[in-house]
C-alpha cells in the first residue's frame, strides 16, 4: 500500500499577532528594575506608542513557523509545474552568495577593490556561451522577458544599422506568453503562426509568412509543449535567406544543457532564464536573471556595461558606441549570478547529465500516464509532457478538478490551461530533482485521481477537501483581489 506524503493533521490554525496578544506578556527575561518604572518613549514624545501585540517567546515561534507550515515549495516536496523548472536549488549556492566579501560587495566601489565579482561574471559569462554555443552575453537582464526585450533591442538595433526598417516579428503559437509581449513593447508587432498536429513548426508555415519586412522569428525551444523544434535549422535558413534574424526563447534549456549548440542550429539571440535552469529559487517575483546571448555579428549592440579583461584585470566599459544602451541598474541582479556560477562548478561535466536525467523524468511520466490521460502529443517529449482533461469529458471532470485533488494527496499542482493550443492543458515537469520512487508515487496519486473522476466524482467537485483553504474563486481572485487585510 502506497503513502502518499499529504496528511494535514497537524496543519495549525492561527490568527493574527495582534488577536493572540496577551496585556503584560514578553518575550526576554530582564532583571527586575530596581528604579521606579517610567512610561515609554513614545507617550512622552510623538504621541502614543506603537499598538504592538504583547507576546511570549513562544507566541511568536509558532506563530511563523504555523505559517511557514500554510506555505509549499520545493524544499517540502515535488512541485511538478510546467513551464517553470521548480527544481531544487542545491544550499550550497545560497552559501557561495552569502559568503561577506560577495555578499556585502557595494556596485560603487571602485574597480580594484572588486576584481573578485568582476571576475566571476566574466568566468559566468564563458561559461554560458559554451554551454549554448553562442559567442558573445551580457549578463545584465533581470527576467526572462527581460532578456527577450533585449533580444527584441538587438534586432531591432542590427536591421537599423543595416538602413532597413523591419517592425514585424514571427511568433508561433507554442511560444511563451511572453514572447509576443516583449516583441510588442520593443515596438515589433508579432505574427502569429500555428504548429503542425506533431506540435512542432512546420518550415512551410515560415516560409509562407517571411519575407523583407520580417525582422525575424521568436522561437521557444524546446517549445511549450515540451517538444524540441525539429525544423529548426530550416527554419533558420529561411529567416536568414529573407534578411531576418533568429531568437530563441532558452527559458526550457533545463532539457537541453551541453547537448544541442544553439549556435549552430542557425540562433542569432536568444536568452537564459538563471532562476530556472541555473538553480536559484523563483516564484513570487523574486530576484532573477534573464541573459541576453548573440553571436559575433551581433555582439556590439550588446547592453553596456560590459565586463572587459586587460591582461589580469578585469574592469567595466561603456566603450561600445553601438550598443542598445542600459538595461537595468549596475549590472544586474549579482546574487543570481553567483548561484548560477556556484551551480555550474559544482556540476562540472554533470551539467549535461542534469539535462538527460530530467528529460527521462518527463518521458517516464508520460509514459506511465498516457494509459489513463490524454496525451496531446504522443511523442519523445523533453524536460516536460502536457496531457489533458480530454478523457474525463464524460465524468464531467475537468482539468481543475483532477489537479485540485492531488493537492489532497500532497503534490502541488502541475501548471494547468498552458499552454493555449492544448485545450484544458495539464502540463508536467518534473525536473532531474525527483528520484524514480517519488515519482512512483505522483504517478499513482494522479491514477487514483482517474479512478476517482469515474467512481467519485463528488469527491474531485469538492477538492481539495484536506488543504489550509477550500476550493477558490479563482476569478473573483483575479479580477477583485483583497489586498489589504
Ligand atoms: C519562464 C519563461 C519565460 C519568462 O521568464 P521570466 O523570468 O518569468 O520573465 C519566457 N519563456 C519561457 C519559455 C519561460 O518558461
């Protein structure tokens, strides 16, 4: 009989700080005065103290480590969400990034006192073109979409030195939310392309739509589906042929690391997310790094400044007359950056086996779920496979239902609805951190969910029937947050 990790029975309630205040309770033990008692600061100087709660020790121990326990990441179990990389971020990154003389480093002290860092991003930034074949980064983007409006920049700087105006942008139905938004806001407007029913895109769905007043395509690959682009290099040499360029969205290279050399698969920009194949913890808006990378040609319209080495020394330049200018303050967020750097020597070689390992993961799953699951594409897929609720139409069942009810059994949902061209998407990734049994038990979490959609399907209605809070109004949520208590 298998256990699944999901019991709430010792999952706390808690009221607020100020609700469990007690008049006269503290929280250190001072010696008893032995002057008389004087009233506080406050009373005697700007009016009335602060209203704080009086609490013990204790009170406040348990107070937020209750909450703490309300909380899911990926340090308390498998976060299964596509799209996103939820991988575990090894401790020994946050060490490297606390370490004092990296950790308290000041972005204004003057370049000598700082040939540490400087030197660590210059290594990151070797690092990163082998790992993606390209020849040239900046490491100054902050997001993935970041790094893609800087993709976006360069294009657009690169058509304009060549005296040419080119406004349009091809974006394919399996690309990321994101990529139609960036090309948008660099002022580009995206034309919209569909996959084949291999989910992959066709050459001839380019070639129709490319010609001179294209400036290129925005390809994500491996695409949202989890499938890699097979047509890509001739899909590059019809954009090349035409004048145009070739971003790739890298965001999923978590499949693909020291495998396929981007570079020679035609890509002419494309970015990384750091925060997700690079191991720093995401989610809630966090601090992230989105690098931009190019190849030669295109190297000087790179963001500056730029991280340069004389003989030993290293030092920054503004020195690059052709460059899109200034993307962020400094030089971007560092700390990612360290932890990426930290990932990356601690791995070594094993970077690639990283990659091999997550996409077995996601072809297990896939596998061993097509049985009870639409799989929307019956294929090899990478680091991620997508199914839907297509079998459980009858039960009346949707995708909602089934992903709210392996919360009862103590998974996170995986990403749901994404991406758009598969309809009621349920899509899987499970990333090279879980081991076979875990995943074992995922497997079987979601076929008892099946089982239930056509033997109880109250019970999926209802779900989740064990978690802190019930079922949401997900579009009330959205469209009338409370976001004052
Ligand atoms: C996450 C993601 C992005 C956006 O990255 P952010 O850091 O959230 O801006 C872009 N493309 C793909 C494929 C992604 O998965």
């Amino acid at each position: 009989m298998t256990v699944f990790p999901g019991d709430s029975g010792l999952i706390f309630n808690e009221p607020l700080l100020w609700e469990k205040g007690k008049k006269g309770r503290v929280g250190i033990s001072l010696p008893r005065p032995d002057v008389p008692e004087a009233a506080p600061l406050g009373d005697q100087w700007a009016g009335p103290a602060p209203d704080f709660p009086d609490l013990g020790e204790v009170d406040v121990v348990r107070h937020y480590t209750r909450l703490s326990q309300w909380n899911f990441g990926v340090d308390s179990g498998m976060y299964p969400l596509g799209s996103c990389t939820m991988k575990y971020n090894p401790k020994i990154n946050e060490r490297m990034a606390a370490l004092p003389g990296l950790a308290d480093v000041h972005p204004l002290l003057p370049e000598e006192y700082v040939q540490g860092p400087l030197r660590l991003m210059y290594e990151l930034q070797n690092l990163l073109t082998e790992v993606t074949g390209m020849d040239a980064i900046s490491v100054q983007p902050t997001a993935g979409a970041h790094g893609e409006l800087a993709g976006m920049l360069v294009i657009h700087a690169y058509h304009r030195s060549n005296g040419e105006k080119r406004s349009r942008i091809i974006v394919p139905d399996t690309a990321h939310g994101t990529n139609p938004a960036s090309a948008a806001l660099c002022g580009m407007e995206p034309l919209g392309i569909q996959s084949n029913d291999q989910g992959i895109l066709p050459v001839e769905a380019v070639a129709a739509v490319m010609d001179e007043s294209v400036a290129g395509i925005m390809v994500t690959n491996p695409n949202t589906l989890g499938l890699f682009e097979e047509n890509f290099q001739k899909i590059a040499q019809v954009v090349h042929s035409k004048g145009g360029l070739v971003y790739c969205d890298g965001a999923n290279m978590n499949a693909i690391m020291g495998i396929a050399h981007l570079g020679r698969l035609g890509v002419d920009v494309m970015h990384l997310n750091l925060h997700k194949t690079f191991s720093t913890p995401h989610g809630g808006g966090g601090p992230g790094s989105g690098p931009v990378l190019v190849r030669k040609h295109l190297e000087k319209f790179l963001p500056v400044p730029r991280i340069v080495k004389d003989g030993d020394r290293y030092r920054l330049s503004d020195d690059f007359p052709d460059s899109i200018g200034r993307l962020h303050a400094f030089y971007g967020n560092f700390g990612v950056m360290i932890k990426a750097y930290s990932y990356i020597m601690t791995l070594g070689k094993d970077l690639k086996k990283a990659s091999q390992v997550a996409v077995l993961n996601a072809n297990y799953i896939k596998e061993q779920l097509k049985s009870v699951l639409h799989l929307a594409y019956d294929r090899p897929c990478m680091h991620e496979c997508v199914f839907s609720d297509k079998n459980q139409k009858d039960q009346k069942i949707t995708t909602l239902d089934m992903v709210k009810r392996l919360m009862d059994y103590g998974f996170h949902p995986p990403t749901i609805y994404f991406p758009l061209v598969v309809h009621g998407a349920i899509m899987i990734e499970p990333t090279e951190t879980e081991c076979k049994e875990d995943i074992d038990v995922f497997i079987e979490a979601f076929k008892s969910v099946v089982r239930e959609a056509l033997e109880d399907p109250e019970a999926l209605h209802r779900a989740p029937s064990r978690s802190k809070v019930r079922r949401l109004d997900e579009t009330a949520a959205a469209r009338k947050p409370c976001l004052i208590n």
